[in-house]
C-alpha cells in the first residue's frame, strides 16, 4: 500500500526530477534563473523542454500547454501535441525550447479593457519558471504569463511577479541597513484559507439559478440553519469524507499542500487550507484547488460551489489570505520574537504593513471586489468593508509605549490552568484572535480576511505585496541618508505609529458603533459595493504608487478598472435575467396552479357543505393571490431597471445603476417569491428548497 510521501509530487516537474534529468550544468543555470531571476539561456531552455517532455511522455502525457491566468479570474488553455511528422510516416514525440518559453494563443476573445481592439488577436505566454510544470490528464501544463502584442500584461500572474519583485527590492535595502548583507531575496507568502460548499448534483440540477449564476436567487430559509453552531468543526459527514479523502489525493499528486479540513459555520460548507507557499506558488495552487474541488466533487454526485454568497441567511464563503514575508535564508520579517519591543528591525517592517495597509485601504478593498464578495463585507460573517488592523494587546501596548516615550512593562506568559491534572499544561498566547477584524496580525503574519471564496488571490497580494513595497521604499530613501541612523530609525517608527493610528482597531469589527466611528472619527474609508470602490483604482495616488514601482502602467490599470466593472455588471445582469425567467417560467404558474386547485378544492367542499366557511382557503387564496399580484409587479419593475441600463453613457454610469435600481429589484421580488414559497404545497413548488439542499448531503 502506497503512502502519502511515495505520490506526493508525482505529477510536478519539481526540483527532484530537474535534479535526476537535467545534467549539473543545466541544473545549475536553471536554479539561478529560479532563485535570482538570471537569463535563460535557449540551450538550457532546449535541455528543460527536452527532460520535461521526456518525463510527461513516460507519464502517460500526449500533449502541452501554456497554463495561464488571464483576467476573467479563472485559468486558460491550448492544448498541442507533442506529436511531428517522421520522413517514414510516422511520428515523433518532440518538444523544443522555444515551445517551452514562449506560446501564442489567441488573445482577442480574452478581457483587455480596451487595450486592444478585437480584431487583433495576437497575443503571448512567457514560461514562469519559478511555477513548477505539472501534469493535468495526458497534457503537461507549463504555467506562464500572458501579454499582449504590445507588451500589456493581460493576466495576473504578471503583475504579481512585478510586485514581487519590488517588494523584494526595497526589502533587501532596509536588511542592508540592518547589516544583513547575505541575504539575496525577500519573499512574500501564502497560505490561503478555501471555504465551499457541496450540494447534491441532482438538487443543483433543478435550480436554474445555481446553474446560471452559482447562487440562489430564491429560497425562504429552512426551519433549522446555522443557530446551533452544530455543523462547525462537527463530525464530518461519510459522503464529504469520501470527496475529501479523493481531494487530497488530487492535490497532493500536484505538489499542493492541503493540510486542514473541517466542517464550517453553515450547514453543507466546509474549509481546505494549506501550508504556506511563495505568493506566485500559492496564487498558482489556489486556482488549481478550486478547479480540481470542481472535478472531484462531480465524481461523488455532488458540486463544489465558490460563490460567495450561495444561500440567503447562512454564512458565505470567504478565503483568509495569511501573508509574510521572509528572506531566502528563512528569516521571518514579521516575527517578532521574544522580546518584540527591542526587535528595531521588526518594528520597522510592522510599522511598513500598517503604514501601507492605511495609505492604501482603498486599493486592499477594490483587490476584493467583486459581485459576489459585496453580499458578504459587512454582514456580520466577514469583515466590514472598512479597513481596519487588529495587533493585539503585546504590541498596541509596545506601540504605544514608543509613541508615548513611556517604558513597556511586557507581557508575561502566563499558563493555562484548566482544572484537571492529567491535561497537559501550555502556555497561554499573549493576544486572543480576532476574526472580525479585515486585517489581523497572527503572530508571525497577517490573515487578510476580506477575499471572497471565489477570488484569485493575485489581485489581493499585488496591492498588498506593492503598498508595503512603497511603505519601505520611502523609509530607505530617508534612512540611507540620515547622520544617524539609530535615531532616524526611532523617530521613523514613533512618526508612523502617531500618523496610522487610526487604522488600528483590536475591538469588535461587527459593531455598528465601530463603522460610525471609524468613517466619522476616524476617517476611514467604507466602500460598501463594488460600484463604490473600482472607480477609484483611478485615483492619483494610487497611479502614481503602482506605476512608480513598476507594476502596472496607467493603460494596464485603467482596462482592469474597466474589466471588473464590466464583470461586476455582467454577473448582476445575469443574476436579474434569471429572476425573470425563473417568475415567468416557473414560480408565478405554480403559485397561480396551487392556488387554482386550492379554489377548486375549497368549492367542492363548500357544494358538499353549504355551512362550512372554509376560512382558512379563503385567507391562503387572498394571500397567495397577493402575492402573485406583488410578484408580477416587482417583476415589471426590475424588468424596467435592466432595460434601463441601455441609456447608460458609460461603465462607470452602468456600474452605478446595477447598484442603486437593479440589485434594490432584486431583493424586492424575492420578498414576495419566498414568502409564497412557505406558502405553497411542497408538491406544487419547482425547485429544491433550502432544507432539501443544505441538508441533502450525507
């Protein structure tokens, strides 16, 4: 019997096989090209591309692909064969350098925001050698990046290597000033959090509004939901053990590093998380994740929804983004160590995170934008749309302590005492979690909470990865220059703590009193929609910041302005269409159907016995036939505010009118619908209800 260790792995061109297939020299150059980001030469690309095919061909592979990640946030592929002709004719396998560097698919139907017209359809996949190639099926997949003809990045991936690369940059100056000459790279890390849920194929099946946009659209809440808390962290049931057990094998097979699983807060949701891994790595993983989650769920009858927000009145899906940043040494720059109030080196990179995370609260809130993200910021199950950081006690109190020039007192461990002498006996943390909290340091790293289940996680860590690479760039700017550097460093960090206070907030993020003060008092931001915050992507400080560093030119930005505006509207479209046709189709006729042989039924009865009031018929067949009235007219009136978006001038008009007539449409009609759901026979009704779903797995 196998274990995990003998396949795991075993479908990645990771750095064992490189090291068994590739000669020393070619090995050699290949890691300076990973680790240092050195040229690579077309003969060691020639070598690669040789063993790499070699190798999927002994593994069952028939074909190749460009892997990438363009921006309609999921992943793209060409398939090519290995296959060419023979003069004999027959055929060989074969696979060269330049097919391994570079790709050119079809980059005209792919969003560009305009920076491209249609008719232009050139575009090209450059190798990202620091992504581990992988088997998918008979095809290898080399993960790349995505440009078009003129050199604008289309995906991703690109502008995340970017910010990595910055961030990378401006850290290595403040290690120099630190004395740490050794060290060659900083990078940035990720564990991402998945939240999902699983549904029975067949129940799926009957919801057109899951078929079409990945949420209910309709659904009057079940007699029993979430307010037991009995389904968090419970007994896993034996139908989600057998797709979890299938799961893991898949990512294990892939290199990925799926650690933890459980049951979550709603009924039918649960939680993969892996280990940490470098940004790109983990952004890379995490869409493979999300696909194969997909897969294997159709294998076990069942899918894996990612919407954020698939059912009313139960907890949606987010994904906890946990980011650090380390040396290629393995030094953590956002460990404090035991004494974080004499760790100088520490306090600045903290103090770089706080400093970015307030100067750039909006670019962290448009990263997480998205149609499907804005019906869970501020619902209390995710974080509010507001901004703010969570440090904890130890180090508000050293903070504090710098800002005041008052000694720190510290923070003693203090033990556990739980009652009972056979349990083992640990030390206590110094600060409790925070899980309201968009923004909470975690002890040696920060868990971004705002991302949506459905989310890349590139968009998030550019803006995070590029804000504190500015944070830095402008503390070494000053520090290379100070007389004295000890004392520049000091008032450094008191003058960022005095000016970002107001971003520090360790209390109940969920609290209506918070969101008052933190928008009137303290001036944060609070960007409730997507509407509300893509449009200032565009803003100038924000140009100025990413493009300064290189991470994204002003036509790259303002196309992803655009390009997630139009999804934003697209989506909502998609969801008010559905509407729509699920009343015409479906809801109003099976109501008018009830109601009809509810009138029947109470005539008949009334012919039988004259006396007989049939009171409670009478009050269901008014009931219901207000409802149909309702229905028909909040039906009209969202028809109305979708033909209204024709006379919209531009995106950023339509975008503001899905926001204030559309979505308020929508939730209006509901009202009605899921009210006459409760009312109508079981029999009657057309779609699964959300007790049949939520509870349908087993």
């Amino acid at each position: 019997m196998s274990t995990v260790s003998d396949y795991f792995s075993s479908k990645v061109f990771d750095d064992r096989v490189m090291r068994a297939t590739l000669s020393a020299d070619v090995y050699a150059s290949l890691r300076k090209t990973i680790d240092e980001g050195k040229e690579l030469d077309i003969s060691v690309a020639n070598a690669v591309a040789e063993a790499m095919k070699n190798w999927a061909v002994e593994n069952g592979a028939t074909h190749f692909t460009h892997w990438f990640q363009p921006l309609t946030g999921i992943t793209a592929e060409k398939h090519d064969s290995f296959i060419a002709p023979s003069p004999d004719g027959s055929v060989i396998m074969e696979f060269k350098g330049k097919e391994l560097i570079k790709g050119e698919p079809d980059a005209s139907s792919f969003p560009s925001g305009g920076l491209r017209a249609t008719f232009e359809a050139r575009g090209y996949t450059a190798w990202d050698p620091t992504s581990y190639a992988f088997l998918k099926g008979k095809t290898l997949c080399i993960p790349t990046a995505f440009c078009s003809y003129g050199g604008h990045a289309l995906d991703k991936k690109t502008p995340l290597l970017r910010s990595m690369e910055v961030l990378s940059k401006q850290a290595l100056r403040i290690l120099r000033l630190f004395g740490n000459n050794t060290a060659k790279r900083v990078v940035s890390s990720v564990g991402p959090e998945q939240e999902y849920f699983l549904i029975s194929k067949e129940m799926y099946d009957q919801r057109p509004d899951l078929r079409f946009t990945g949420r209910t659209l309709f659904g009057a809440r079940p007699p029993k939901g979430q307010e037991l808390d009995d389904h968090y962290f419970g007994v896993i049931k034996p139908g989600v053990t057998a797709f979890m057990e299938d799961l893991n094998d898949e990512l294990w097979k892939l290199g990925i590093l799926a650690k933890t699983e459980h049951n979550e807060v709603a009924p039918a949701q649960h939680e993969l998380a892996p280990i940490y891994s470098t940004t790109n790595v983990a952004t890379d993983h995490n869409q493979l994740t999300m696909e194969i989650m997909q897969k294997v769920a159709a294998r076990h009858g069942l899918v894996c929804l990612l919407h954020e927000k698939p059912f009313a009145g139960v907890n949606g899906s987010g994904k906890h983004n946990n980011w650090s940043i380390a040396t290629d040494e393995g030094q953590n720059l956002l460990s404090p160590g035991d004494t974080p109030y004499e760790n100088a080196q520490f306090l600045l990179f903290l103090c770089a995170v706080i400093k970015a995370v307030d100067d750039y609260q909006d670019l962290l809130r448009i990263s997480v934008a998205t149609a499907g993200n804005d019906h869970r910021l501020g619902a209390n199950e995710a974080p509010p749309a507001v901004i703010s950081i969570f440090l904890g006690d130890e180090l508000n109190a050293v903070l504090e302590a710098i800002e005041t020039e008052t000694p720190y007192q510290g923070t003693q461990k203090m033990q556990m005492k739980l009652g009972v002498d056979v349990l083992p006996k640990f030390n206590r943390d110094t600060t409790d979690r925070n899980r309201t909290s968009p923004f909470a340091f975690t002890g040696n790293k920060f868990e971004f909470r705002m991302l949506g289940s459905s989310n890349s996680i590139a968009c998030a860590n550019i803006m995070l990865n590029s804000a504190v690479a500015e944070s830095l760039r402008i503390y070494a700017d000053r520090l290379e220059k100070a007389e004295d550097f000890e004392t520049a460093l000091h008032e450094m960090i008191k003058k960022t703590i005095k000016d970002h206070r107001r971003i520090i907030f360790n209390g109940n993020g969920y609290d209506e009193h918070w969101i008052a003060e933190a928008t009137e008092k303290r001036g944060l931001l609070n960007y409730r929609t997507t509407a509300d915050c893509m449009p200032h992507l565009m803003d100038e400080k924000n140009v100025k910041m990413l493009t300064s560093l290189g991470v994204f030119t002003v036509d790259e930005l303002k196309s992803r302005r655009d390009i997630m505006l139009e999804n934003y509207c697209k989506s909502v479209l998609i969801e008010a269409n559905t509407m729509i046709n699920m009343v015409h189709k479906r809801i109003a006729p099976a109501i008018t159907r009830f109601t009809a042989d509810l009138a029947k039924e109470a005539a008949e009865k009334k012919a039988l016995l004259p006396d007989l009031a049939c009171s409670y018929e009478t009050k269901l067949i008014a009931r219901l036939s207000a409802l149909t009235d309702q229905i028909a007219e909040k039906t009209a009136i969202l028809s109305e505010a979708v033909h209204g978006l024709q006379s919209a001038g531009d995106i950023l008009e339509e975008a503001a009118l899905i926001r204030d007539t559309v979505l308020p449409g929508m939730s209006e009609l509901r009202i009605p619908c899921d009210e006459a759901e409760i009312l109508t026979a079981k029999s009657y009704w057309p779609f699964p209800t959300y007790g049949d779903i939520l509870f349908s797995v087993r």
